[in-house]
C-alpha cells in the first residue's frame, strides 16, 4: 500500500472487518471489543475541523496531513497492531511528558561525540515529542516534530520496553498506521508451521495471489519483481512468502535478508535445505551439538535423516543429487569440476537449468547446488545471478546472455 495515497475510509473499514472477523470465537471479550466486533468498527466517530483545530491550537503547531487525515474518519483507533492498544485522538494527543525520565537515558546514549548524525538527531525526543499511546503493552508511540519530511510529515517512533532495541522510526504517521495492520497480520497468520489456515479476507487472497504471481515471475526469470512481490507479502505473513524470498537471497538476488532455517513442511527439506544448513554449521566450525534439525524431540520425525546428512556433509561425501534430465546434467557437471573444469562445469548445469524442476510451491531454485562441495565453487556470484535470471520448471522466458 502506498502511504502517500491512503484511502483511510476504505483502509480502516477492511482492518476492522477483518479484526472483527478473527475475533468471532473469541472466548469473554472485553465490552469494548465486544462492541467493536459487532459494529464492524475498530474506530470512532470522526472528527471535525473543530476538534482537529482545537488541538492544534492546545498542542500550539500544525499537525502531520496523514494523522489529521486519520482523525477526519475516526478520531482514535482500538488495537493498532498487536501492543498498542488505544489509540489517542484529539481529546487524548498530548505532549509526552516523560514521567520515566526515559529521555535521560536515551539521551546519555544517543548524544555521544562518536555516533552519527541521525543518532545524535534524536537527542531530546521524549521531551519534544507528541506521545499517541493512550494504552499500551508497555510501548510508547511518538510523533516528532523535529523529524519531518518534505511532505511535512512527523516520523513515528515506537519503543516497548520488554523490547531490547532501538526505538523503530517509521517516516509517518500513515506508514506507522499500514504497518500495524501488516503486523496484525501476521500475528493472525500464524508462524512458519503452524499457520492459521482459517484467516482468511480479501487482504490474505490479495496477497496470496502477489505470491502465485511472484513464484511465476521468479520460475520465468524475473527475480527482482518476484522479490518485491515477496517482500511484499512476507510482511502480511504470507504462506511461502518468506521461504521463497530466502531462495532468491542465498543465490545472490536480494541482499539484508534474514536466513530462514528449513522445517520439515518445505517441499525441497530434506534435498536442498536441510543440506544447505548442514553446510552452513560445517563451514562454521560452531559445533553441531545443539543442532535443532538433528534433535529427536523437536523434530521426531526427520532427526535421523538430519544427522546423516550433517554426519556426511562432516566427511566431505554429501552431494547434491536431484533426480530427471536435472539430475543428470548435475552428475556429468559434478565430474568435470572435480577435475578443476569448472568452466565447462558451468556450461553443462547453465545449458540443463531449463529442465530443473520445482518440487512444490515453495521452491523456485536448485539452492542445493551451494551445499554440494563440489559444485558450490563453481556457481561464482555472477553466476548464480545468470541461474535466478534463466527460465526454469517449464516457464517460459527469455535466457540472459552467457556469463
């Protein structure tokens, strides 16, 4: 969602349809939240150019345009992500006061000679800003009027206090707001695993559908735009999303993303990425005790295979081996880097990666190339970038130029 054009009618009414709808079990709610399930209103009644005035005239500045566009359709908001939950409006908006002495803290830390200008830029925040949290799970919520955009936007600075971090900057008050949503998401999504298969809305079948065509796109080529589409719908805690945006990553296609470990559900576990992060632990030299992949009691199922692989990958025998035209482009190619031509061994797998084939929704390359010993030297970065651009699993596409 582009936070420069928010229909905010629009955006709050799909949020709290679907809000209510995940609460439609919910076991002794709050009067509030009752009430808020049967209107289909996670908000409150608008407010006018009055209210909005008064305020700015108490606060003694102009507010940010997306907050002030927020307030015209609802003046507050209830559950804005999942710890924060009550939202100020004009009546409860005011200067945060700073009761915790938190500034003396953050201020001590952040004015140090040696940090940078953006760090030291946020010196005075708890005593300038507009705090928006009126409950809360121990998080404050902050406007910055000395942090603003061309746009005259306020950035946003969330902090919780059970959450050792810095305070989270979000550049408005509506890319705060999309945010929320997107983690209210993917709390009701579920984690990898263990997914809630019943929340499902018309912002689930958007996203998924982004994922289907993602997946197209990545199969015929076109990496980037798949990674956008990924990155997308991985914040909404999409199915396959993450997993699928992990397999771009580790072949060179998009850099800051966080390494996912395999779970026994994913469709290339036990040939590609359970593989992967047996070579990875190798590599390390970290010691493969507390393995979890290997651990009977919280994998019972794919411990043993786990170890074997981990136990191979140790001795230096472990090789990729998928099977079909793939498979055997992959043998003949394993044989001539064995013998240091690794060139040649390129040209085999480039000329073959036509005919790998995906095996399932979640995998869209043969990243279990990078575990093999063998063949992991021959797949240079230019390389595995020529790989992610190439059509593949029956997609057609047009064939980058030879690297």
């Amino acid at each position: 969602m582009d936070t420069d054009t928010v229909d905010w009618q629009h955006f709050l009414t799909r949020w709290s349809a679907e809000w209510a709808d995940a609460r439609r079990d919910e076991v002794d709610p709050s009067p509030e939240d009752e009430e808020a399930c049967r209107e289909g209103w996670l908000g409150y009644a608008p407010a006018d150019g009055a209210d909005i005035a008064a305020l700015e005239e108490r606060l003694g500045c102009e507010l940010p345009p997306s907050y002030c566009e927020f307030l015209q359709v609802s003046n507050g908001w209830r559950h804005a992500g999942g710890f924060v939950w009550e939202l100020a409006g004009t009546e409860d908006a005011h200067w945060h006061e700073d009761a915790h002495h938190l500034g003396e803290t953050f201020d001590a830390v952040w004015g140090e000679e040696d940090n940078p200008p953006q760090v030291r830029a946020q010196v005075g925040l708890w005593a300038r800003a507009l705090q928006l949290h009126v409950d809360s799970d121990a998080t404050c919520l902050l406007l910055d009027p000395a942090d603003v955009g061309p746009d005259g936007e306020w950035a946003v600075r969330e902090w919780a206090g059970w959450h050792a971090a810095e305070p989270r900057r979000y550049p408005s008050f509506a890319a705060y707001m999309i945010a929320m949503h997107q983690q209210f998401h993917r709390m009701e999504a579920g984690d990898r695993g263990q997914r809630n298969t019943d929340f499902v809305n018309e912002t689930t079948r958007e996203q998924d559908a982004a994922v289907g065509r993602a997946r197209t796109l990545a199969l015929r080529g076109d990496y980037a735009e798949a990674a956008c589409l990924l990155t997308e719908a991985g914040k909404y805690g999409r199915p396959h999303a993450a997993e699928l945006l992990d397999q771009i990553a580790r072949l060179g296609g998009m850099s800051g993303v966080r390494r996912l470990p395999p779970l026994p559900g994913e469709s290339a576990f036990l040939s590609d990425l359970l593989p992967l992060a047996a070579a990875e632990l190798t590599d390390s030299g970290r010691g493969a005790d507390a393995w979890l992949p290997a651990d009977p009691e919280v994998f019972p199922g794919t411990a043993p295979a786990a170890a074997d692989i981990l136990r191979r990958m140790n001795e230096g025998t472990w090789r990729y081996a998928p099977g079909g035209a793939w498979g055997e482009a992959v043998d003949e190619a394993r044989e001539k880097a064995r013998r240091g031509e690794t060139d040649t061994a390129w040209r085999i797998l480039r000329a073959a990666i036509p005919r790998w084939e995906s095996l399932g929704p979640d995998h869209i390359a043969p990243v279990g190339l990078l575990a093999d010993p063998v063949l992991a030297v021959v797949l240079t970065p230019e390389r595995r970038l020529e790989l992610l651009a190439t059509p593949r699993g029956e997609e057609p596409g047009r064939t980058p130029a030879p690297n």
